[in-house]
C-alpha cells in the first residue's frame, strides 16, 4: 500500500513544478492554506452567512466585524500538534489566516447584526438587507452598424 501513496505523492510533486514552471509559483492549487467555504443566502428576508470554522475557537481564532459596508470573517486555523512527514500517507488539511468579505446593500444598520457559532459553523444574520436590495435597472441599448441602427430586441 506504501507503493501505492508513494507513487501519488511523486506524481503530485511533478505536478507542482509543472504548475511552478507555467504558471508561477503562486499557481500551485490548494496550497493557499485555509479558505473556509463560506454560503451567503436570503432567510424570511434576512441575510444569512453561514461559514465552516470546524475545531476552530471562536473566542480565539475568529474575528467578525462590520467594516465599510461589509461583513469580514477573519482568523486563523492553527495546527495544533507536530507532524511528522514519515507517518502519514497523505496530508490535505489547510492551515493559515483567512479573510472572508461579503459586501453588504447600502444602508445596514451594523447594530442589528448577529453571529452565533455553533457545531462547527459560524452563522451570521443580517436583518431584512435582502429587502434592501434594489434589482439592477435593465435597460436595452441599440447597435448601431455602419449601415443603420438594429433595433434592441
């Protein structure tokens, strides 16, 4: 079985500097650290953001603000135990700072927000911000040709 990962592991290092060779050394996908999936929807007309902290400490590691018209999740997944590279097969948990920005309508009072975290996942609600929401105005616009205008369907 040891064959198996070792082979896995040499593959994905020629990848990696395949990818480093291309495309710079910023390219190598997954190597970031920690990008928390975060999910962003409309509740009764609230706001909700909902993001994955799993065995993060909220007291500690999280931090939730309000900050020009936007809601910032920051923190940091810290590994918490030496690992030694010889006893694992494979390694794929992220560690690191991260920053989460979703920008909020004009006009929210950031005094009506709130955050709970609870089971792993942290839940932000923003009060009635998707009736703030105003939709985008459409507007159809002709193209004009050298021969004449077509008409906006």
């Amino acid at each position: 079985m040891a064959g198996y990962w070792d082979e896995m592991q040499s593959l994905e290092r020629r990848v990696d500097e395949l990818m480093r060779t291309f495309l710079g050394s910023r390219a190598i996908l997954g190597r970031k650290g920690f990008v928390p999936p975060t999910d962003v929807f409309e509740r009764e007309g609230d706001l909700v953001i909902r993001t994955e902290l799993p065995g993060l400490d909220p007291a500690k590691d999280v931090k939730v603000s309000f900050e020009d018209g936007a809601i910032v999740v920051s923190g940091e997944r810290r590994q918490r135990e030496e690992i030694k590279e010889e006893a694992f097969y494979r390694l794929e948990t992220s560690y690191g700072a991260f920053t989460r920005r979703v920008p909020l309508p004009e006009g929210i009072d950031g005094s009506t927000i709130t955050a709970e975290y609870k089971d792993g996942v942290l839940q932000i609600v923003v009060p009635k911000a998707v009736a703030e929401l105003k939709p985008p105005r459409v507007r159809q616009i002709p193209i004009r040709t050298a021969a004449k205008a077509i008409k906006a369907a």
